[in-house]
C-alpha cells in the first residue's frame, strides 16, 4: 500500500506540478518551474508523526468499530480544512465479528492434555464458544496422509513457510519479492520473485501461510470439526496478534494460532490422540460503516469540463500502518491546497474505502460500492 501511495503521489506530482510564488502571483514563467516541488507546501515531519501517533491510538481500526470511526472523523475533518468540498458518505451495516485483541488474550485459550499453551492469535470469523470452551480430541492433520475423520475433534495443521517447486504464479506475485521501491544497492537485494531468506522476511513468509488458511476453514467446515489450532513457522512475537487475511466470512469452527514452539508440544500430542480444551469468546454487532467521498476542486469543478484524479485507499485494518494510506492523501490534498482553485488543472477526488478488512472483503460488497451505485462518476 506504501509503494502504491508513493506511486500515485509521484503521478500527481508529475500531472499537478509544484507551483512556487511566481505561479500564485499569476507570474508563471516556464514548464520547467512548475515541475519544482515547493518544500514549502509539504507536510512536516512532525505533522506526519502526530497524525500516527492520534492513529495509534485508535487501532485497530476495523471497518464500522468505534476506533475506526474516530480515525475516519479525524480525516474528514482534516479534509474539510484543507479545502475538500461536497463529502459525501456512502453507507451501510454488517455483522463485525470481534474478540479481545492482543495483548488482551483473554478470549482466547488452549489448553493441550492438561498444559496451558501460549497463544498468539486467533481465526476471525471462526465463530466463537462459551467461556468453559469445548473439550475434544485432537488430531493431527498431515495433507499427505489425512486422517479418516475430523469430526466433533480438535484439528491441529502446519502451514509452510514457502510452497513446493515450481513456485505458483499467486505465490511469486504476492508472497516474494517483486518491485523495489527505493533500490539503493541492488546487489543487497533478494533476486525478484524468489522467496525472501526465512530470516530476512519481515512478512513475505507469514503472508503465503495466512493464505494457507483458507484452505483449512474449507475443510474444518466440510469435516465438522470441532475447533482448529494452527501452527504457524513463525516466533511468537512475529505471529502475536497477526489478523486473518484475507479475512473469511464467518463460519463456525473456532480456531487458534500458534507460534512454532508452542505448537511442536500441540502436534505431538495430536498425533498422540490427547485431549485439550479449546476457548475462544467472541462477539457479533451490527455496525455501521461508510466510503467517504470528497473533491478538491479544480478550475473546472462543477461543469461539464471538468477532470478528476482518483486517489483511493482502504481506511480499515489492524495496525497503526495497515491503513494509513488515508494519512498520505492527506498529505497530497494538504499539498495541492496551497494553490488557488484556478491554478489547480484538474480535481482530486478522494476516494476512501472501508471494504478491505471486512468479511469477505470487497468481492462481498461489490453492490454497496459507490461507483456501483454511480457508475457515471467514472465519466470525469
């Protein structure tokens, strides 16, 4: 989403170029002084940490919940004073599914042939229990040798850091690395689409095991399991907290997320037919969430030669950097606002999506989408 953000800042930079005092006073004396960049007009540093550091506050931001709204409030209002006109909300509800978030584990709990377990995250949407949890046997799940039947047990599966040889087109393009953004010692890199060292990855490895994931709901839910247990190649303290994603729509077999230690005891006493106790409390509220809409306008605005700009981000996730592409709008409207309408060729149109950690995702809100239901904003 960074790389994404920079792009479309770039682009703009490029189409909307910098105006200096000459180009406010109405005194523009070539091309090559609108291309300057004015120091001037950019965000501070210090502004740009403030703005994280209100966002930290209110994380996470899943789409609808109080936190987001707060974080939504902040940018319209941040919107509103840099100019932006004609905001407009797009609503609707859906049930947000919701457990205590880390460090708060205590929703969330295992306990494996009488031995507490370290949990380090949990399956969202995976439904939910009571608060004594359910009790059942384990079973060990090996995809090259399944067992005759997971129902009414505890299904305990490994996911792998990387897929077998040939690597498939999904895993080369979302899981590796394939574009540098700021490439300064190409020799340091990782070659392009090849797997990043296990302990040079930051994510790219937990990334391919979370999609791992879908998988194993498929067939918790076609095999009447019980609950789940995950074990992720990964430390505890990469894997604490880490959300599902793609985030699934719910279903009903709760599961958990183990970090390797953990879970080598788990697999073991699996494979041994022990018994464990499985607790995951969770919640389900309808909630009320929104696309924001707004415009800076351009000389043009609101008539029938006017052009507009996309700049689109999702606003919903679960860290302080998951969705704080709408921070970096804010500091492109911040930018451009400095100039006068007249000066400004073309409007900016903010586009804020609330559709990318939702159950489902955007797919399953595609006929709630703005431009769905106004298929003639794309004409400008």
């Amino acid at each position: 989403m960074r790389k994404k953000l920079f792009l479309v800042s770039v682009i703009i930079l490029l189409m909307f170029p910098a105006f200096s005092s000459d180009v406010l006073s109405g005194n523009i004396s070539s091309q090559e002084e609108l291309a300057e960049v004015n120091p001037d007009f950019m965000i501070s540093p210090e502004k740009a940490f403030d703005w994280h550091v209100k966002k930290d506050k209110w994380t996470p931001a899943y789409s609808g919940t109080q936190s987001w709204h707060n974080f939504m409030e902040f940018v319209e209002n941040k919107l509103e004073g840099y100019g932006v006109v004609d905001i407009a909300k797009n609503k609707w509800s859906y049930d947000h599914w919701s457990t205590s978030e880390w460090p708060d584990d205590s929703n969330w709990e295992l306990v494996s042939d009488g031995e507490n377990i370290k949990v380090a995250s949990y399956g969202a949407y995976s439904g939910s229990t009571d608060e004594n949890g359910i009790t059942a046997e384990l079973v060990y799940y090996d995809p090259t040798d399944p067992p005759d039947s997971i129902e009414d047990k505890i299904v305990v599966y490994e996911t792998k850091p990387y897929p077998e040889k040939p690597y498939p087109k999904s895993f080369l393009l979302f899981c590796t690395m394939n574009d540098y953004e700021y490439c300064t010692d190409s020799e340091t890199f990782p070659e392009l689409f090849t797997p990043v060292p296990v302990n040079e990855s930051i994510s790219y490895n937990v990334w391919w095991q979370l999609r791992q994931t879908q998988k194993l709901n498929k067939l918790l839910v076609k095999g009447n399991a019980a609950g789940g247990v995950i074990i992720f190649d990964a430390s505890y303290e990469r894997l604490a907290g880490l959300y599902t994603f793609p985030v699934p729509k719910r279903y009903n077999v709760p599961n958990l997320y183990l970090a390797r230690d953990a879970g080598a005891k788990v697999k073991q006493d699996a494979i041994k037919g022990k018994k464990a106790t499985l607790k995951l409390v969770a919640d389900v509220e309808e909630v009320e969430t929104y696309q924001l809409i707004g415009y800076l306008p351009g000389k043009n605005y609101g008539t029938p030669d006017d052009e507009q700009i996309i700049l689109v981000t999702h606003t919903d996730g679960c860290s302080i950097s998951q969705e704080n592409g709408a921070l970096g709008i804010l500091g492109i409207i911040h930018y451009f606002s400095n100039f006068p309408q007249k000066e400004r060729p073309k409007t900016l149109m903010v586009f804020l999506d609330n559709r990318h950690y939702m159950p489902g995702m955007e797919h399953a809100f595609a006929d709630e989408d703005f431009f769905a239901l106004h298929p003639e904003a794309w004409d400008t």
